[in-house]
C-alpha cells in the first residue's frame, strides 16, 4: 500500500505543469498558477516609497513613504531642495482604507476599486491656530492582464504580470475646517471634481507568493514618468527616479 501511495505521488509531481514560484509560494499546488491567481481579493496591507523629482521654476524632491495595515495606515512626505539634503518640510497624513477590491478573471480582465479617506493638518497664522483637512478618494479602474513569458536572466525563476489599464475614473473632494486661536471652528465643504489619469497606463508586478487565499505584487516605480494634468498641461512633470511598491492581498 505504501508502495502504491509513493508511486501515486510521484506520478502527480511528474505531470503537474510546471510553473514559477515566489519565495512565499506553496511547494505544491495542484491548480494552475492563472487559476489560483484569478479571483476577488481585498488589500491586507501596502508598503510604498519612492523619491520623486520634480521639475519647474523652484524644482525640488519628495521622498515619501506609505504604510497601511489592516485598512489604516500613514503616508510621510518630506521636501528637499536637493537630492541628499535636510528636509526643509514634513507633512504626515493619516490613510484610511474604506473599500479596497480587486478583481482578477480567469478570462484575461481585472477590475479595481478604492475608496479612501485621507486626513492631515497644517499649521495656520494670525487668527487661525491651524487647518484640518479630509480628502475623499474614490477610484474605479479596469483593464488587462497576461503574464510575460519573455523573461530576463533576473526573473527566469519568478512570474511576472503585465497589468494593462484600459479605463480609468477618479474623483476627489477635498473638505477643510478652520481652527481659530480661541477654539472656534469653521467648516468649508469643498466641491467633488475628476481627477484626469496622468501616469502609466502599464504596470508590471513580480509575483512573490500566490497561495489559496493570499498573494503577494511586487513593482520597482524607478523611471515613471508623470506630466502635471495631461501631456498639455503647464504643471510640473515628475520622475520617480527609486522606489518599490508592495502589495498583500487577501481573497474573499
């Protein structure tokens, strides 16, 4: 009987296609690697940091690193004048994940969903003591997706998935209250308006772990390149020049 159960195994590790592995993948999974990685997921945690050049008449650096855990979390900026100098500014703002839903087909399309809640303060003068401010996000994107089968050296033994958008629908209002020295407080609605998508319209994760429940993207952000309000657009143009992005993900 043991016999019989050994050749069973063997047989199964045999025949199974192969596939890539991340270092947090099962050892064996029967499923395909597309099947396991098709369904609807919900974000468990982000890590995020990157720095960012940003041109025009007073061009400057942003370094700035996000965490969110469990649907909560930071995102620290700090302004430099010049790569490698002391911070001239810091703002800390406060992330909540409301909904956070993406969506992966075995039939080739994603679909992503986000709603977030962003709060912060900065400091007044005069008769102000200082701002509180609540920025509202909700984002609704969709597109393709196919893993790349030309790989380099680097990525010979991991997946690698292209995610490629194809609409896109964002919208930000952005709520302020006054805090005056004696305690007193005003608020000032601001108006829901659209905000244009300005950076890439691909993006390529590595696959470091997909197991049943669970998976693990990973993006390098060096060299995207972002223009103002569109590629028309008088405001600055950005460059990521390092940065990584890290995403888990848990499936409903």
């Amino acid at each position: 009987m043991k016999k019989i159960l050994l050749i069973v195994a063997v047989g199964l590790l045999m025949t199974t296609p192969a596939c890539k592995k991340g270092e947090n993948d099962p050892f064996l999974s029967l499923k395909s690697r597309k099947v396991r990685l098709a369904g609807i997921y919900e974000f468990a945690s982000l890590e995020s940091f990157g720095e960012t050049s940003v041109e025009g008449v007073f061009p400057y650096y942003a370094n700035t690193e996000i965490k969110i855990e469990e649907g909560r979390g930071t995102q620290v900026t700090k302004i430099t004048l010049d790569e490698g100098w002391e911070a001239i500014d810091t703002k800390i703002k406060n992330i909540q994940i409301d909904k956070g839903e993406f969506i992966i087909d075995k039939d080739g399309t994603w679909k992503f969903v986000m709603n977030t809640t962003i709060t912060w303060e900065e400091e007044g003068g005069g008769v102000n003591d200082h701002y509180e401010f609540t920025e509202i996000q909700t984002i609704a994107e969709s597109g393709n997706w196919n893993f790349l089968d030309d790989e380099p050296d680097a990525f010979k033994n991991k997946e690698r998935i292209l995610f490629s958008k194809v609409s896109h629908q964002a919208f930000v209002q952005t709520d302020m209250k006054v805090v005056f020295v004696d305690g007193s407080s005003s608020d000032w609605p601001g108006e829901k308006y659209a905000v244009p998508h300005n950076g890439p319209i691909e993006a390529i994760y590595e696959i470091d772990g997909l197991k049943n429940k669970s998976m693990i993207l990973k993006r390098p952000k060096d060299g995207i390149k972002v223009q103002g309000e569109g590629e028309d657009s008088p405001l600055s143009v950005s460059l990521v020049t390092e940065g990584m992005v890290e995403l888990h993900l848990t499936q409903l």
